[in-house]
C-alpha cells in the first residue's frame, strides 16, 4: 500500500491544503472522522484485518499513521519554539501571570508522558528514566504544571533547551513507538470510566494532541513576540 505523506505539499488538495487544515482524527467504535475544516471530512472505517484507514482519493492512510504524523509535527513545533534560546529567552514571560517557553514545553511533555502512560500501562519518562532529577525537580507524577501559579511558574529556570528538548523527545518517541502498534481495538479499549461517556484510548490520544497543539503553538508565539521586540 502506498504512504501518503500528510506534510508533502507537492500532493495536490492533500498535503499544503490539509496542513491548513490542522486534520485530525477521532474514534469511536470502529469509525473515525477527520475533519477540522468542512471540505476535508472524510469518514473511516475499519477493514476486515481491523486497521483504520482513511481514504483521500486513491490513496490510503491508517489512523496510526495519522496520530504519528499529529504528534511529530507537536515536536517539530517545539524544536522551532525552543532551539537556540538563552534562559533568560526562555524565561521571558510578557507579564506576571503569562506562561514562558520553558513551562510552557515542559508542561505539554509532562500531560504527554502522564496520559500516554496511563493509556499504556507503562511508567512515566519522568520518573523512570530519570527527567525529574534533570530538571530539579521531585520524581512525582502529580508534578506536571496543572494548577501552577506564577510563582511556580518563574521557578522553572533551565539553563538553556537542551534538557527541555530532550525529555520532550524521549517521551515522543516512546509515544511513536505505541502509536505503531494502535489498531482498531485497541483505539475502541475504554480507559477511564469517570467522565460520561467513557474515556477511550482514541480520544484520549486526540485530547493530548489538542492540549499540545494549544501549548506549542502558544511558546511559537512567544518566541515571536521576543524576535519583534528585540529580547
């Protein structure tokens, strides 16, 4: 089967116009949607060997596929956001209570490694693998940013992106490594029941995608408000 390559703008009404797009895709009992714009809406359904597919024309994508390429592009956000900052660059915070880069890419990594590994049934990147104590702080899985002030906040201070970058990828390529294994069922497997209807792994992963777009595209825009002011 031939690989569509979402990002390739040379695919004619594919890949520039889908990426203005922003396409995502949802499950939900054997039947996804991709849709965030309403000519590209294209409804997907499972096949007999249990893979989702889309199909654009004559060309086919898995949903695997499609969650992979929506989580690399979060991270090639990031790197644009991130590399080559001073700490005071990104600690810059345009006022009292805004977010910096540091937090903000901090954070976005740490909802990723929590909800993937509660998906998973792994341990988080951050405490087995040792970013707590890279980045100073305690090796606790409630330490991810949620409910922090400005006070905390200011207090995330790296010495420059190298330790930000190389936990967000870490976890990254831990959530590659999953996604290349995602089929049908497992998009269907309901893995909290708190919320009404159930939480399935298929909208969980896209409710990650949807917090991390938001967070990185919010560090892009202040790197760009540094650049314009001269910081």
């Amino acid at each position: 089967m031939e690989k569509l390559d979402l990002r390739n703008p040379e695919v004619k009404g594919v890949g520039g116009e889908l990426e203005q797009a922003h396409a995502i895709v949802a499950h939900s009992r054997g039947t996804c949607i991709l849709e965030d714009h309403r000519r590209y809406s294209e409804r997907v359904r499972s096949d007999t060997q249990g893979q989702i597919r889309v199909q654009i024309g004559a060309k086919t994508l898995e949903a695997s596929e499609i969650l992979i390429d929506a989580y690399t592009r979060i991270q090639e956000l990031v790197h644009r956001s991130t590399e080559g900052l001073t700490q005071e660059q990104l600690t810059y915070r345009p006022e009292e209570g805004s977010n910096s880069i540091a937090w903000l890419v901090w954070h976005l990594t740490r909802i990723q490694d929590g909800h993937l590994a509660a998906a998973t049934g792994n341990d988080e990147a951050w405490v087995t693998d040792g970013w707590a104590e890279k980045f100073g702080l305690p090796a606790e899985l409630s330490v991810n940013g949620q409910g922090d002030g400005p006070a905390e906040v200011a207090a995330l201070r790296p010495a420059g992106p190298d330790v930000l970058l190389g936990y967000h990828d870490a976890v990254v390529e831990r959530t590659r490594a999953y996604l290349r294994t995602v089929d049908s069922a497992e998009l269907d497997r309901i893995i909290d029941r708190s919320y009404d209807p159930p939480v399935s792994v298929g909208v969980r992963l896209v409710s990650v995608i949807s917090d991390n777009s938001q967070h990185a595209g919010q560090a892009r825009y202040l790197n760009g408000m540094m650049d314009r002011l001269g910081k």
